[in-house]
C-alpha cells in the first residue's frame, strides 16, 4: 500500500510539474504578443507626428520664403530717386510688392509708331520725319492765358497738350510772383523753317535734327513790363527761379543743362525747355540727367525690372521695349487694367509709362 501511494504521488508531482510548465509557456507567448501589439502601435503614432511636424515646418518654410519674396530684391528696383523734400521717391515694401502684382497683353505698334510720343529723341544723331500721327502744334497766340505770359509773334505753334501744361505752369508762377514778364520767343519748327536757318548761318543744323520740330521744345525769355533791362533769354534767377524748380511738376525738363554738352551735343541753354511728362521730369530733375542720359537709363529695365519713378505722390513703371522687327510691328507688352502710355524713342524701341495709382 505504501508503495501504491509513493507511486500516485510522484504521477500527481510529475502531473503538476508539466502543467506549471505549459502555464509559464503561455505568459510567455501574451507578453511577447502584447510587445508586438504595443511597439508598432507605438511607432505608427510616432511615425503620424513626424509626418505632421514634417508638413508643419514645410509650410512654415513656404510661407516665409513666400514672405521673402514679397520683399527681398525690391529696393534694387529704385534708381535713387530724390526729391526736394527728401521724402516724395521712399518706396515702402508695400508699395512695392503691389507695384509688381500686375498682369501684361501685348499691342504692336508699326514703325511710324516710332517717331511719336513725348520722349522722343531728336538730335543730330535722331532724325525726326515729322509723322502725321504725331504732333498737333497749334498756335500759341491764340491758345494761351496771355494774362499771365505772352508769345513773341502771331504764328508760334506748340502741340495742344503742352500748351495745356504751360499755361497750368505760367497761372502757377504768376499766383507766386504776380509777374507776367515771360515770353515764349522760340518753338515749333518745320522742315522748311529749320532748312532756312541752316542756309542763313544762323543754326548749324540742318532740317530734320532739331528738336523743335517736335512741337514740344520752346523758348523763354524775360521781358519786364516795368520797363527794366533784361538779357532777353530766361535764366533761373530770383523771381523766375520758380520756374527752374517747379517745371518737373508740369512734366517740362531743360533741354540742354550744364556740363551735358557730351550728350546732348548743344550748348548749355537755360531758356530752352521740352515737355517729356510729369513722371520723367521728375526722375531727370532729381537725377541730373539730361534727357539722352534717361533715355539711356530706361533702356536698361524691361516690364519684369521696371524703372520705379514717384512723382507728386504717384508711383509709376517705366519700361523699354525694343522694336523686335525691321520694316514690321512690334509686339509691346502693357499692363491689363492699369492706366499706361506708349512713346517711341525715335531710334530702336518703345517706353511703356504705367500708372499704379
């Protein structure tokens, strides 16, 4: 009987023994199982806030590179420009990224285009050919405000809108001084008047290379109706220097200026005047510039890098388009739904004048 129960015993003990074995195999396997659950469960949530953090600092980057954009590079834009009160040229950031917000078409433009427009250069390099389409020169006696200036004679011709801005520039100047004693003793000459001048030895240039054929250049002179000796010719002294530093403001620019001899090719003349437009007076005025440097100047900005010009509180493009064909149109880009004029150069291309406001 003893040796029945040592027998059950030790089958009871073995018994156990292997059960207490196979239960340490199972929580084995539900901890493994629960550590293959956690851990990619675990990485799945990580990878998910990397991916956000990724698009975060991704769009973090856009926005300021797209802020960067906006402003970095723009003040390479501005030629310098100063004014009078050393404020009227400071482009703000603002201004200038909605400056360039601006969609362009196209408009061609033939070859007589050319040679019309108020920033056309004539010279004894640029030969003008009197084109029907541009000029309308009327006569000054009979379209002026006499009561604030007068004409030398009877039959002077100006174009119509410079005329318009002269007078604007005579009433200003007599509200400030309460003179009248300016003349216009010089201005729009033909083929014909210029030839004879040539031939009589009193210019040495021949028809076609004056700039007073353009109907824009004039003459002043002072003729003090208090009976006072004058020189004849205007020069920008006491009470008449008001002219000299307020002509930019109605878009007139002296033709000749000191020490340009080299571009203009004429000797200094502080009574000969030329309308370009208020926008390009300004710029020349402020810059020292005579008109075939501007000229030049403008040569060097497109419609992508515009030249930037404020004026009398405005802001305005300017931009050069070369003429792309000989003999055919020339496909110029202007802007859409922005006020522009056109002029040609009266040599290789076109000057776009957008207005932004």
């Amino acid at each position: 009987m003893n040796k029945d129960y040592e027998r059950r015993e030790r089958r009871r003990q073995s018994t156990s023994k292997k059960y207490k074995v196979r239960y340490d195999r199972i929580v084995a396997a539900v901890l493994v199982l629960i550590v293959l659950i956690v851990i990619p469960a675990s990485c799945m949530k990580s990878c998910k806030e990397g991916k956000k953090d990724t698009k975060k600092k991704s769009s973090d980057t856009t926005s300021d590179s797209s802020n960067s954009n906006s402003t970095t590079g723009t003040g390479s834009i501005i030629d310098n420009l100063i004014t009078s009160d050393e404020t009227n040229s400071i482009l703000t950031s603002s201004e200038l990224t909605a400056a360039s917000d601006y969609a362009f078409t196209t408009e061609n433009y033939s070859p007589t285009d050319l040679s019309c427009g108020s920033l056309i250069l004539v010279n004894q390099d640029h030969q003008y050919t009197f084109p029907e389409e541009d000029a309308n020169p009327i006569t000054l006696y009979d379209n002026i405000k006499t009561e604030y200036y007068s004409v030398s004679d009877y039959v002077m011709r100006l174009d119509s809108d410079v005329i318009d801005q002269l007078d604007s520039m005579m009433e200003a100047f007599y509200n400030e001084s309460g003179s009248t004693d300016i003349m216009i003793i010089g201005g729009f000459r033909t083929l014909e008047d210029q030839n004879d001048k040539y031939y009589s030895g009193s210019s040495k240039y021949q028809g076609g290379y004056v700039d007073y054929h353009t109907a824009r250049s004039f003459d002043m002179g002072i003729f003090p109706k208090d009976g006072s000796s004058s020189s004849g010719f205007y020069s920008p002294t006491g009470i008449y220097a008001w002219i000299d530093d307020h002509a930019a403001d109605y878009g007139f620019i002296v033709r000749y200026p000191e020490g340009k001899e080299n571009f203009t090719g004429e000797a200094p003349r502080s009574q000969t005047y030329r309308y370009v437009g208020v926008p390009h007076a300004t710029y020349i005025k402020e810059n020292n510039l005579c008109l075939e440097e501007y000229i030049s100047l403008v040569k060097e900005h497109n419609n992508s890098e515009p030249l930037e010009v404020k004026a009398d509180s405005k802001l305005y493009h300017v931009y050069y388009a070369p003429v792309t064909s000989t003999g055919g149109t020339t496909a110029v880009p202007v802007p859409v739904n922005k006020t522009y004029t056109v002029s040609g150069d009266n040599a290789d291309g076109f000057i776009v004048t957008v207005s932004l406001n």
